[in-house]
C-alpha cells in the first residue's frame, strides 16, 4: 500500500497517520502576548488530496470556527486519505476583539497575497499564502453575513472551471452563486494558484447558527467524499440530486431612512412587486415601501430595522425559470437541517454582487 507524504508546515514534519495542531508565530499584542495561527493537521496514510479549510478570516465571523471543529471531531476523519489543514481562526486579532478587521483597520481578505514587510493584515496574509495555502490542492473559506445580517446558506465561487463547479454542486447548499473573484481575497489568490476554490457564507456575524453550522458540517464532509479523501457511504440518499445555479443576484437598498419592518423571511420566494418591507420614521407619519424588482429568492438580509437611504437591505438571487422548484429545494433544505442525525445521507440541492466575500 503506497503512503502519503509527509507534510511539513512551520518547521514541523507531520507524517503519515500523524495529527498534529502548529502554531505559527504572528505579531504579537502590544501587551508582549503571543499570537499564534493553530493548523490543525490530518495527515492521512494513504495519498490523497490536499484539503485546506479556513475560517474567521473575518474575524467576527464565527459559524466556521464550529464547523471546522465538528469536522475535526468527526468519527469518519479516522478514515482519511491524504491531508486536511484545518484553520479554525485566521484572523487572530480580530476574533480576539470580536471585529471583522484587524487592529490596524484592514480588512483581511482585501490584503491577500500580503507582504512580509507590510501592514499587519499583510503580513497575517502573507503567513498564510507560503506557509499554509502552498500545500493545499482544494480549499474551502467558511464566512458569515455582516453584523446585522444574515445569509441563507450559499456557495460562491468561479463555475467557469468544471472541477470547481462539481464541487461546488456536491457541496449540497441550497444556492449557489457564480461569483466574480475580488481583489485582495483568499479567494483570488487562491486562484492565481489554480486552487479549486470554494466560499460558503452562511449566518450572521458573531451568532452561532445551528442550521447554517450543520449545513456547513455536511458539505464539508461531502466535498471530503466527492475527493474521495473520505469513503463514501453504502446507505442510499433519501433524494435524487436535484441541483438550480442562481442565474445572478442583486441587492435592494433602503430608499430612505428611517424604522424597517420586515416583511419576508429568509429563504422566501416573493414575486415581482412584492413587499419586502416598510420603512417609516420614528414617530409613524410618512411611511414608505420597498418593493422586489422581479421574482426571486430571499438569500440574505438585514436583520437591523434601523437602516440609512441606501444602505443594503435584501439580497436577492434571480432564477430564469423553475423558481418554484428552487423553493421547493430551499423548504426541503429547512427540513433537512433543522434536524438531522449523524447517520443521515446528505440531500443535495442546489451567478454575484457581494457584501461579505
């Protein structure tokens, strides 16, 4: 039987059938305390690919922290061919603040392929390009809405290379969005790489959702499957894949400011000309509406009812045709996650203009 390679990150050799968790030095607080980025390495016996999860790249995005440490805690890891990295924070600093940024205001995943000899943010993202992402074959980036917003469980990422959208099909998210790659991102570094990429957002912002964790959870471990680092399994799916690409998605901003009442939950479908919400002033004089553009599905929005002219308040995802199967898909997908055991088949269901990315 061939073994895997040996693995070697921060000076440390991981060999086949190790675990091991390394700490790379990052800069240290300003009260002289160390910080360090914790990998956590599954290095498999058997060859495979290599699979890197990061999350917290933002640091206030917390949801991922908890999917890596159920995928870590995972009976089937025993399992693995070739090697998982595993970064449950990336953004130290600013999980320790419980900010989106860093201490000098930057934010993270704008600040990729970083400099040694740059700011802070660049030197975290220059870390982790030549010492972690080096080594990866795939990656998967777990993120959350903004504060005060929240997103329906999605898969953004480039579809138009087949093998990234394969993946991002077995991933199992119930929307799916062809999203163009930013500047400065994990995502676009990634790529310059020819790293298959996905980006899952799902949540909000310093909440711990269990819908969006176990969703999360589970496409993970069916990403880990569909690369064959783990078996797959002998019981049948409750389901045939049935999989809908979002042609494209738009935002609807607050005409004016004022008190918001919402008028639909994530996850709905809503017509053209549908009452998305009421926007009035504080004392109830005037009031206006905010109105969808065409017919779509609900995939994040504002949960703040405090909101400027302008400002972002529904984003939306835009289906040429069968957008009543799509809700049928994002209902079934409630279901399935809103309570789920560990010997479940996973269900499958399934382009971007982004916040949160």
């Amino acid at each position: 039987m061939a073994l895997n390679k040996t693995v070697t990150i921060g000076g440390e050799q991981v060999l086949p059938g190790q675990t091991k968790s390394i700490d790379i030095p990052l800069a240290a607080m300003y009260t002289h305390t160390d910080v360090g980025l914790t990998v956590h390495v599954i290095n498999g016996k058997r060859p495979g690919p290599c699979l890197l999860l990061t999350a917290a790249v933002h640091g206030d995005e917390i949801n991922g922290v908890e999917i890596i440490r159920q995928v870590l805690g995972s009976k089937q890891i025993s399992k693995l061919r070739g090697t998982l990295l595993a970064i449950p924070v990336v953004n130290v600093h600013g999980f320790l603040n419980q900010s989106r940024y860093l201490p000098d205001g930057r934010d993270l995943n704008r600040s990729f392929p970083g400099n040694l000899k740059g700011s802070l943010a660049g030197r975290v993202a220059h870390t982790l390009i030549n010492k972690i992402l080096c080594h990866a074959s795939h990656c998967i980036d777990l993120h959350t809405g903004a504060r005060h917003r929240t997103n329906l469980p999605q898969i953004r990422t480039d579809l138009s290379q087949p093998e990234t959208q394969e993946l991002a099909l077995a991933f199992g998210s119930p929307v799916i969005l062809d999203a163009q790659l930013r500047e400065g991102s994990l995502r676009q570094a990634a790529a310059e790489r020819d790293i298959p990429f996905l980006l899952y957002e799902a949540g909000e912002a310093l909440r711990f959702d269990e819908f969006s964790i176990r969703a999360g959870t589970r496409g993970v471990i069916n990403i880990m499957r569909a690369l064959n680092m783990l078996p797959h399994t002998a019981k049948p799916a409750k389901r045939a894949p049935v999989v809908t690409i979002a042609d494209d998605s738009r935002w609807v901003r607050a005409p004016n400011s004022g008190v918001m009442r919402t008028m639909v939950r994530l996850g709905a479908r809503v017509k053209k000309g549908t009452v998305l919400a009421y926007i009035s002033d504080p004392i109830g004089l005037g009031q206006e509406t905010v109105i969808a553009p065409a017919e779509s599905i609900v995939i994040g929005l504002t949960n703040l009812p405090l909101v400027h002219e302008g400002e972002a308040l529904f984003h939306l995802a835009n289906y040429s045709k069968k957008i009543h199967q799509v809700a049928n898909q994002v209902a079934t997908f409630h279901d399935t996650f809103g309570s789920i055991s560990d010997d479940e088949e996973p269900f499958f269901i399934g382009q971007d203009e982004s916040l949160e990315d």
